[in-house]
C-alpha cells in the first residue's frame, strides 16, 4: 500500500462510518420524502447508498456496475452496505491506487441522506468532503456528467465544504 492510497483508505474509512451512521438513522416514515438527488425519494436513494460499496468493488475491479439497476427499496440498507464496505475496505487495503472516487460518491450522499432527513451536517467530517471535492474537482469535467450528475451550481457564501461539493455535484443547497 502507498502512502498516497494509505492516507486515501483511512479517509474512506471515515465516509464509510459517517455514511453506515445516517443509514442507520432513516425511519421508515421518511423513505417517501424528496432528496436533493431531484429523481430519487429517500428510499430510493438509500438503496443506492446500500448497494454502492458493492458497485463500487465491482467497478474497481473491472467491471461494470449498472448504477440503473437500484431498486426503489432495499432490505436492511445498513447491513448491506456495511457488508459492501467491509469488502470494499479489504479492496483498497491490498491495492495501490487511491479511492477517491469512491470518497466523493459517499461524502456528496452522505449528505443528500442527512439533509433529506433531517440529521445534523455539521457533524460530518470535513475531510471527507474536502477529498472528495479535491478528486471531484478535477475528474468531473462538465462532458462527463452524464445522468448521473447535473449542472455545477454555485454554493451560498459562508457554504460548508460538504455544501460546496453537494453544489459541485449539481445539487442545489440552500
């Protein structure tokens, strides 16, 4: 493992909590509320967040995850997803290259399920979204975006790191 993908790992590692902590922290009367993933209510974009690590495995290792193919509705999302991560986790602690992708996608729906719910934001570590926004900003070029990320928008003044990726990444923050 290098340095680079060392430090990479032990970041992931805290978007994983962070991210495992607001799965944990849905009820069940909040999986109809709107997101600011503008196409997803939030047990849609729970399942999504459930099954990422394990998309996220697929595609680091060569394949080709369908990110369509979420269900509306996944059973025990916490369970899934921490059992993805544990997998995922085991991934990158044997690989050289860094996870920054994967730092972004959890920091930028880390905070689309806490502000969806009403779960605290200050709480979220700021590196995590510091690194994301670092990868973001120079891997998601407007011709990249495709479906899956709308239009850059400009973050208020005074905006929080994970804020300004939420902005970055198309949502709008308010």
């Amino acid at each position: 493992m290098t340095e680079s993908n060392s430090e990479s790992v032990r970041v992931l590692e805290k978007g994983i909590e962070q991210a495992h902590a607001a799965l944990l922290a849905v009820r069940e009367d909040q999986l109809t509320l709107p997101t600011p993933c503008e196409q997803w209510d939030v047990g849609q974009l729970v399942a999504h967040l459930a099954l990422d690590p394990a998309n996220m495995l697929d595609m680091a290792t060569g394949g080709a995850p369908d990110w369509s193919a979420t269900p509306d509705r996944v059973e025990d999302p916490a369970g899934t997803f921490r059992a993805g991560s544990d997998a995922l986790l085991a991934h990158w602690r044997e690989s050289e290259e860094s996870a920054d992708w994967q730092i972004a996608e959890l920091a930028v729906h880390t905070w689309d399920v806490a502000t969806a719910t009403g779960q605290p934001t200050e709480s979220l570590d700021p590196e995590v979204a510091e690194r994301g926004l670092a990868f973001m900003s120079g891997a998601l070029k407007p011709e990249l975006r495709g479906n899956a990320f709308g239009p850059e928008r400009t973050a208020p003044e005074g905006a929080s790191v994970y804020e300004r990726i939420a902005a970055f990444s198309g949502r709008v923050v308010r």
